[in-house]
C-alpha cells in the first residue's frame, strides 16, 4: 500500500493516514474475529517529511497590505498573517469567537463552505 502509493506521487503525510485507517479497520476486524491478525502492526509507520514553508517578511506582509488596502478581504489578509490560521479556521470565524477588548480570537469550527480566497 506505501509503495503504491508513493508510486503515485503521494506525499508521506497521505502515506501515513492511509496506514492508519487501514490500522484502524484491521484492528476492529481482528477484534471481531473477522481476521486472525492485524498485520498492519508488523509495518512501520512511512517517515513524514516536514518541508519549510515560505513565509512573508515584515516588509512583504505591509507590502501586501497596502495593495490590498482597498479589497474586501484585507481583514481575513491581516488575521491570517498575523495568526497563521489556515483557511477552513479563518473562514469559519464569527464575531462571537473575537474579543477585541482582550485581544483574542477563539477557534470553533472549521468552514464547509469551500471558499477559495
């Protein structure tokens, strides 16, 4: 299955969700009687890579904002800079999970929407 898909240009993140699903079923299957063994256990785990992410400098994220300046989007811009939330957190946010008084913004769900910004 990891080679399968590796082969397939899958990344080892992928690689490791499918092991544990199949981990997952297979254990409940043995637990059933279902299958003698889970021989998923035998195998090790696919090595993640953690690759660095470019991220903007001070001076690129102002450069972007003075673009923006003008763009209806330019507050979810600026959370996302300075919270590094990803888009289903940004996107999902209401102003019940913001306060402004302290500062904060709580995540509470993730967004179904499917927008692309």
């Amino acid at each position: 299955m990891g080679r399968a898909l590796a082969a397939a240009g899958k990344s080892g993140n992928t690689q490791r969700l499918a092991r544990t699903i199949l981990r997952r079923a297979l254990g409940q299957a043995e637990r059933r009687g279902y299958v003698a063994r889970n021989v998923v256990t035998l195998t090790d785990a696919p090595a993640v890579k953690v690759e660095e992410r470019p991220v903007l400098t001070p001076e690129q994220a102002k450069q972007l904002f003075d673009a923006l300046h003008d763009d209806r989007l330019l507050p979810l811009y600026v959370v996302a800079i300075h919270t590094g939330l990803r888009q289903g957190e940004l996107l999902a946010l209401r102003w019940s999970d913001v306060d402004l008084g302290a500062g904060t913004v709580t995540v509470t769900g993730r967004s179904r929407a499917g927008v692309r910004w």
